[in-house]
C-alpha cells in the first residue's frame, strides 16, 4: 500500500493520531467475524507482525514463497487444508475488513445447494473488478476487468454483480480440484525490482471454469452493499474503512 511499508493486514479500524496508528488491526476483526473453525492465515510481507499480532489465537500460519497470485497463496494452504476436517472453507482476504459475520453465516447456508459459494456484489462503478457471468442463481464464469471492457455495451449493461474476492467451498470438492489449478498457471508480466518479467500466477477465480467442466456448480450470494466488501488499497480507502467500522461494528 503507498506511503506504508508493513502489511495493511495490521492497519487500525481505530486510528489515534494518524491512519496509520491506533487500535483494532484489520486482521483481528476479520478473524472475529469468521464462523468457528480452525484458522490459516497466509503470509509472506511483514510475515513477523502478522504473526505477532493474532499469536496466541491457535491460527496456523502457511507461508507463500512466492507472490504468485491468489491461487498460489490457496495452494501454499494445501497441507492445513488436508489436514482440518471441517467440512467447509472459507476464503477470505486480509485486507477487506467489513464483511458481517452474518454474510459469512449466508455464505455457509448457500453451500447446502452448491459446493462453492463466490460473494458478489453491485458496487455504482464496476472500476477494475472481476465480474461475474451468471444464470440464474449459479455462477458460470468470472471475468476479469481487462477482458471485459471489450464486451458488446448491451452484454456489458446486463452484468451488473462483481466479485469481492471471498469465497466459500466444500473442502473435499476444493481438495479434489487443487491440483487442477495447481497445473493451470498464468504467465504475466509484472515489474520486480525495477525490472518486467514474465511469471506464472495462480488465480483463485480459475476454480470456477475447472468446477463448471467437471458440472460442479457453482452459486453466489450478494453482499448488503459495496463497502462491505471494500479493499484497503490506499489512505483515502483506509479512513472509509475506518469511518464505517466505526458506524457498523462499535
């Protein structure tokens, strides 16, 4: 995040002094408003504050070598997931700080119907999120941003739910489909050190095409609005965020 070197992960819901400063990291209200279970966090940047502010809360801690994309921080997740027995997963994001327990609670209701539950929500400006291709009550694809903005301005009016990022899914289904995202990687260029390579990334999103052919479905649930699903990417997003716990979760 700009103008913040450690992991957004442990930014305040309750600032003292600056945005940056205060009470009520970010990760802990995630880890509370999850529903009960045993927990995994994924870590890499600033692994050591991550781990110093939720220790003590029984989390398991699975490090991703590599920045490779959402799908890889899942599949550096492999052994705790074979190793739990809950019956279903929750895939959440460290950096999106508001989703209400009961959204989750939703999201884990829905997965009586169908094995993998994607949240979506109808933000007033699709900006860059994904978007998702849906019939009736299943998802049938999740489009990325750079791929949808060719579509026709009629298909494009119709597809209004975007896609926050979180998911639920039946473990022994996700079990089952890791090894097909683990060999289906994406070669992009990224900037590293100052420098463009091409790398492979994993993406999370990619589950849902892999389920689709194996007519795994595939439903969805929608968030109560759009900052409930709101990613801290910035100040500007940080102080919303703030603003909102403050009205929502005190």
């Amino acid at each position: 995040m700009k103008g913040f070197e450690g992991n957004k992960a442990v930014l305040p819901l309750i600032p003292e002094g600056s945005p940056f400063q205060g009470r009520e990291p970010i990760i802990l209200n995630i880890l509370r408003s999850l529903p009960p279970g045993p927990r995994s966090i994924i870590v890499h940047h600033d692994k050591e504050t991550v781990m110093e502010v939720t220790g003590g809360m029984g989390i398991a801690y699975c490090h991703q070598p590599v920045l490779n994309g959402t799908g890889g921080a899942l599949l550096a997740a492999g052994d705790f997931l074979r190793q739990i027995t809950s019956e279903n997963v929750i895939i959440t994001m460290g950096d999106i700080p508001l989703v209400r327990p009961e959204t989750y609670r939703r999201m884990e209701d829905r997965l009586k119907e169908t094995p993998m539950v994607v949240l979506g929500f109808e933000p007033a400006d699709r900006k860059q999120y994904g978007i998702l291709e849906t019939n009736g009550k299943q998802v049938t694809r999740i489009v990325e941003w750079k791929y949808w903005t060719n579509f026709a301005r009629d298909v494009l009016d119709a597809l209004r739910v975007c896609n926050s990022g979180i998911y639920a899914v039946n473990r022994e289904t996700l079990l089952f489909h890791l090894d097909r995202l683990a060999s289906s990687p994406h070669i992009v260029r990224k900037e590293i050190d100052g420098r463009w390579r091409q790398v492979e990334e994993y993406f999370i999103t990619d589950l849902v095409q892999i389920m689709r052919k194996d007519n795994i479905p595939v439903g969805y649930i929608l968030a109560s609005d759009e900052y409930e699903v709101m990613g801290v990417d910035d100040v500007t997003a940080l102080e919303t965020a703030q603003r909102i716990y403050r009205e929502r979760f005190l």
